[in-house]
C-alpha cells in the first residue's frame, strides 16, 4: 500500500536538523564543566564497542592477551546491555548500533575460536615435548644398559686375556668385537732363551756351493721332517696353524685407552659415519642407474638407459647376473668385450673376449712373433719380468693395502678381505684396475723383455667353504692381460701362485700360516681339488687363440718340499701334468717348483714329463750365510755360483735338465717394508723375530755385522743412490742374467712396487742400473772387471 504523503519529509530538511542538532551538541559539550567528564566516561562504558576498544587498548598496552574465558565474559556482559544504550538519540541510529554490533560479536567469536585453536596448538606442543623427553629417557636408559652390558664384556674379555698372559700368548681381535667374535693369536711370551746362540749358529754353514732356495730355507732339512720356519721372502705359521706377529708388538693394555675406547669420540665417529652414509645413499640413489644385474654400478660408461655402456643397454644384463658377468658394475671396462654372454669352457667364462686375435705382433727383432716357433729356449732364452703382487697379493710390494695396526692380523689376502668383508671387491678391482695396466705391457715390451710371468691364485677359478677371498674378479683381468701381452708380442708364464690349502704356507699364497696342502688330515682333499682348479684352466687354455701366447704354464710355485712329503709332491706333479696334457695344452712347457731341495738332488726326478722344465729362484737375501756377502762378493757370486747351479742342473747328469728361474732380483737387503712378512723385522739388522723362534736372526747380518747395520740408506729414494752403489746394482743384475742365460732364461721379480726400488725393473730402469734393453749388456760375468766397491759404506 501507498505511503501517507504528510508523513514523508524532505531529505534536505533532515540532513539540515540533523545538522542543528549535532551543531548544538558540540557547543553544549564544549561548555561542560569539568564534572561532565565522569558523566561523559560513564557513557563511554555504558557503550558496548567503546567498552570493548578501551578493555583491548588496556590489555595491549599491558602487553598481554586475553584468554578465551575472558573474552567469553566479556561477550557475555556485552550482549546484555541494551540495544539504545550504544547509540543514544533516534532510531535509525539504534538500528546501525544493532547491525555494528552482531557484525563485532561475530568478529569477535572468530578471534575467539582463533584463540582457542592457538590454545589447543600449544598445549599440543607442550605434550608433544613431554613425550620427546619421554622417549630420550628411554633412549638414555638403553644406552646405559648398553654401556653397562659392553662394560661387563670387556671386563670379561679383561679376564680372559689376563689368562692368556699367563699362559703365554694374547687374543686379539681382528675386527670389531661381536657376541660370536673370532681372536687371531699373538705370541707375547718371554724372550726364549737361545735366541741370540741360535743366530750366532746361523753363520756355521758348509763350504759346498749349492742352491739359493736350499740355503734361503736357513737350516736345510729333507722330507717332512723339516718344520722350520725361515724360507723365501719370510713366511710362518704357529703350532697350531693360527697367524702370529712378533712378540716385540706392545698391546694396548695398561696404557691410555686408544680412541675407540672412548666413548665421546666413538659417538662423533658414530655420527659423522652415519651423516657420510646418509650422503653416499642418497648420491647412489641419484647417480646409480639400475642395471639388469641389479649390483652397484662402477663405470659411468652406461649411464645411459637406451645406449648403455659401450652401446650395450643394461637390460640385455639378466637379472640377478653374476659381477663377472655384469659389465654396469665392472671398475674398468676398457679393452673387454661387453656383449653378454654366459657361456664358458672348462666351466669358465668367457665374458669380456674380444671373439678375434691376432698373433703376428713381437716383442723385438731378436725374437720371432707369436705365430712362429720359438725353438730352442737352450739357445734363446727368455727374458721376461713378473708381474707380482697384482692379482696375488704381496704386502711389500703393495703396503699401501696393508697400512693397518699391526695388531690387527691383517698380514696377507686372507685376513685383509675377511676384515674389509663386502669391501673387499670394490678395494680389490680398485687395486686390479690401476696397478697394472696396457702401458704396463708397452713399457716391459719397450724394455727389450719379450715373457711376463703373470701370477694370479685359485680363487680367481673357484673358492670353498670359509673363503673370505674376492671370487672370479681377478680371472676377468687375467685374460685381459693376455690379450694386451699378444698386443706387444709378448709371450706368457702362467703362473698358479697360490694353491687350495697353501702349498707353503707363506702371505703370497694367500694366507699366511698352516700348509694344508697335501698335509694333515684333509691334505688328500686339497691336493684333489688343485687337480680339479688344472682341469679348468688346462680345458680353457687349450682354446686355439692361445697356442701360441701361452708359452709356460705353471703348475705350482714354491710348494715347499722341505716340509712336506717329497714323495706325495712328485705324484702330484705328474698326475697334474698327465691333466694338463690330456686336456689339449699340448705346446706350452710344464713348468713346477724345485721345492727348495737342491737342484742337485733334481737329478733322475720326473724324467717322464713330456716337455718340462724345473722353476728355481734365486736371491742371496733370504739366507743368513749370503746376505753378509759384500758388494764385490755378491757380483762375483752371482757370476761363479749361480753359473755353476745352472750349468749342473741343466745337465741330465747331475740334475733335471731343462731349468729356468723364473725369481730373482737386484736387491742387496732384506730391509724393505714387510719383505719377511708384516712387522717381523729383517736380517739385515738383525731384528728378525718369528713366530716360535726357529727363524730368529738376532745378530746384525749386512757386511759389518754390529751396531752400525742400518736399513736407513738401503731404504732410501733411487735419487740418493750413489754412482757406486749404482755401478754395483747394474753389475749385480746383469751377472745374474749372464748365469740364468746358461738355462732356458730368466723372469724378473718384479717388474713394480709401490716402494722397494731395488726390487722394482721399472724403477731400476728408472735409476739407470738396468740395462735399457735387456738383450744388451755391458758386463757379461769378466772376473776381472769386478771392481772393489771400496767407496761404499762398510755396512756393505
């Protein structure tokens, strides 16, 4: 319905009064006494929002914050007061007052709420925090229970070892300790009466020349009666077949406890161990492509999914492929082919051939290439170098790989691989890819050498039960080696340099200690299965592509006849060489060890084997009686007694006939590091300390034989070497090679060491003290051209 028009007024007269009105409010608030101000707050407070604004100005100013059951009551006490009494004077007004405050209460309810959810957040953060104490508590008790529990075994430990002082040795770990741990022993008895007596004896030796390896043996002894402890290049095992160090070793025990004993710095080692695994996880995670084989992948040649490595893509790798097989997770793939393939001959794998060769390369023009016959090596003899401590390992030529606490028993491969455990195949193919390499066989090649003698271990063909030792790796770089050795001409000595079961006992077998090897109770087994190992290798080597590279083939080095059963060992030579042959290995020579015997007692010995020779190695530092040779001595030695042993053994009458020596070497001193096994000491300076005394050499043996024996210049840099003692090096290598040319030649031990110079043809090369090629020599064994050496130090 319509509005009454006299009810309608104008806008402009409104806003004109209500002008007025606020006008003449002004004036009449203007002129209000001071007493007014009290009414006037009085108002302010009966105002729902003016009462609000003051109570958060209060608050703010005090700098604290209402909680919710403030704001609560005060909402409360707001709604209650009526709706004129927030704005005073007229009905609109009042209206405006209504809506100003529901949209304030509103507001205010969400602050409010807000308030209470902040509330909720942090009583929430609070408990969150009492149960984070909780839980460190509990962390905390575990640890001191774990603390506690590692206290009383120690304190065990403690025990039991006090125990063994007292009768007469120490158990030390290997590895961290464990519930199950397994102890090495270390003899730590008292000095044994004697010990000096017996080194003074060591110099009562008979006049008659005979063998170096008879005399490196130290104190003879035939058959299996011999159990001594001396022999080449050190070696040792105590009466119960467990590894020893020397008894001058000073344990831990009664002095400040070593860092690992520590429990602040055990627990920073902890953590940045942990942090450092985190980052390497999460790099593999990045980096690592997953190959068909599923393992680790070592080369970054493949990282692309489609090409793969060398444009072979990872899913043609089958899943759960062997290493050996799996060239994603290969250190080095260079020179192998990379086609998949499982397919072997003798039962091994053929993975990593290249499927053609060529055999028109060789070494020299003094020699025939490697399609041509050799002929006969009694008028050609070979001239090769080993390529030692590579695919067996030596620790005096690699002591890098050793560099641990001498009371830790890592001393050969096989304690060096049981401590690094799943370590050990990145530390070993690191150790295959870098030490020796195709330039490696370029330079022996450039060296005027035309053989390599490669020695590599079973382990490369097959492991046993308990074998902590790396499987297979070495076989794939094995033959690679071959095919660089074709590349130059240079024709091969394979070399079985450890046997299952150690064939004598010593760190380059692979272990140092027990020789089960045709001995003791399971002798028969390990003697079978080295049978088994030649029936591998002989099947895979009798392949046509290595006819004619495969020039020697070895069947065992060094078995140490002085110890065991000669008889057992010459059956066992001839069943290998019956294998050997029936297998198709039909032109290279049968090579086997003359056992330290003496090359005299060789004679009418496996007169049967079909091209064979008999292997010898000579060094005068491993024998107490020769080591005290002076310089002039040692070159006249070299010339007249080793000319004679080889001479008489190369006669049928008088010893075996065919005869070679595939070990010798220009060093002087027995001084280099770990030479006569990890921290035994040396005869040099008399401080030779074995095992159970038998080998002791305790009285200074260079040329002086007193205090001033020193292995300070022997052990010093190529660079410091003086031109005499340079002129006597040279003359001392090429006397050899004069006298080991009267047999079917000679290989070099050993063509590098990481030190060791004297022992090293690469670092003889080096130094001037080889000739620059081998086929040529300025000293051919005149006697009278052999100078006094008289400026060199009396302790030479």
């Amino acid at each position: 319905m319509p509005r009454d028009p006299s009810a309608t007024r104008h806008p402009d007269r409104d806003r004109g009064e209500r002008g007025e009105r606020r006008e003449r409010r002004h004036r009449r608030n203007s002129s209000a006494a001071p007493d007014d101000d009290a009414a006037h707050q009085r108002r302010r407070r009966r105002h729902p929002s003016t009462a609000r604004g003051d109570q958060t100005s209060e608050e703010g100013a005090g700098g604290g914050v209402l909680s919710a059951a403030a704001l609560a009551r005060l909402n409360r006490a707001n709604n209650a007061v009526p709706p004129t009494a927030a704005a005073p004077g007229g009905g609109g007004g009042g209206a405006r007052g209504g809506r100003d405050r529901t949209r304030e209460r509103t507001r205010e309810q969400e602050r409010e709420r807000e308030l209470e959810r902040e509330a909720e957040r942090v009583r929430e953060a609070r408990r969150e925090r009492g149960r984070e104490a909780e839980r460190e508590r509990e962390r905390q008790a575990e640890r001191d229970r774990e603390l506690r529990r590692e206290r009383r075994r120690e304190q065990e430990r403690e025990r039991e070892r006090e125990r063994n002082r007292q009768r007469g040795y120490e158990v030390v770990d290997v590895s961290p300790p464990r519930e199950d741990q397994r102890y090495d022993v270390v003899d730590v008895s008292p000095p044994r009466e004697g010990r000096a007596q017996r080194g003074r004896d060591n110099k009562r030796r008979s006049a008659r020349v005979v063998s170096g390896p008879v005399l490196e043996e130290g104190r003879g002894g035939g058959g299996g009666g011999g159990r001594g402890w001396t022999g080449l290049r050190g070696g040792a095992q105590g009466s119960d077949g467990s590894v020893t160090t020397t008894e001058k070793e000073l344990l831990w025990n009664g002095k400040p406890a070593p860092w690992y004993k520590q429990k602040k710095k055990l627990w920073i080692l902890i953590g940045v161990c942990t942090v450092l695994l985190i980052i390497i996880i999460i790099v593999a995670a990045v980096v690592v492509p997953n190959s068909g084989g599923g393992g680790e992948k070592r080369d970054e040649g493949g990282s692309d999914s489609e090409s793969g490595l060398g444009g072979v893509s990872p899913d043609s790798i089958p899943k759960g492929a062997p290493s050996w097989l799996n060239p994603f997770v290969w250190e080095d793939t260079n020179d192998f082919n990379l086609t998949y393939t499982d397919e072997t001959v003798g039962g091994l794998p053929i993975m990593g051939l290249d499927t053609e060769w060529d055999d028109s390369a060789k070494a020299n023009d003094h020699v025939p290439a490697l399609d041509k016959p050799w002929g006969d090596y009694a008028k050609l003899p070979a001239r090769g170098v080993n390529v030692g401590g590579w695919l067996s390992l030596e620790p005096f030529i690699t002591p890098s790989l050793f560099n641990y606490d001498l009371r830790m028993g890592i001393v050969d491969e096989y304690h060096l691989c049981k401590y690094l455990a799943k370590r050990c195949e990145s530390v070993l193919e690191k150790h295959y890819a870098t030490f020796v390499t195709e330039e490696t066989f370029k330079e022996i090649r450039d060296a005027g050498l035309d053989h390599v003698r490669i020695p590599f271990s079973y382990w490369a063909v097959e492991v046993y039960d308990g074998d902590p030792y790396l499987f297979r790796t070495s076989w794939r770089y094995l033959l690679r080696a071959i095919e660089w050795c074709r590349r130059y001409g240079l024709r091969v000595n394979l070399d079985v340099h450890g046997l299952p079961g150690s064939q004598n006992g010593w760190n380059h077998s692979g272990r140092l200690g027990p020789i089960n090897w045709l001995n003791g109770t399971d002798g028969a087994l390990w003697g079978k299965r080295s049978l088994e190992l030649h029936d591998s290798l002989s099947k895979f080597f009798a392949q046509p592509r290595y006819k004619n590279i495969i020039s020697h083939y070895g069947l065992a080095n060094e078995p140490k006849m002085t110890f065991l059963d000669s008889q057992e060992v010459l059956q066992w030579t001839t069943e290998a060489h019956e294998l050997v042959r029936k297998n198709g290995v039909s032109d290279a020579i049968v090579v086997f060890g003359d056992g330290f015997r003496g090359l005299h007692n060789w004679q009418g010995e496996l007169q049967g084997l079909d091209n064979a020779a008999l292997d010898v190695h000579q060094y005068v530092i491993f024998n107490t009686g020769q080591i005290v040779y002076n310089h002039t001595t040692k070159v006249r030695y070299a010339c007249e007694g080793w000319t004679e042993q080889t001479r008489q053994s190369m006669d049928r009458d008088t010893g075996f006939g065919p005869t070679l020596v595939a070990e010798w070497s220009q060093a002087d001193t027995d001084c280099a590091r770990h030479l006569t096994n990890v921290g035994w000491g040396n005869r040099w300076t008399g401080s030779l300390i074995t095992p159970d005394g038998t080998g002791d050499v305790t009285t200074p043996r260079c040329p002086a034989q007193d205090t001033s024996c020193s292995c300070e210049e022997a052990n010093a840099p190529s660079s410091e070497w003086s031109d005499s003692y340079k002129q006597f090096l040279k003359m001392f290598a090429e006397a050899q090679m004069s006298s080991f040319e009267k047999g079917w030649g000679w290989f070099y031990w050993v063509w590098d060491t990481e030190d060791a110079p004297q022992w090293s043809y690469k670092k003889g090369l080096e130094a001037g003290v080889l000739p620059a090629k081998a086929y040529e020599r300025s000293f051919d064994c005149d006697l009278s051209d052999i100078p006094s050496f008289s400026d060199l130090p009396e302790t030479y």
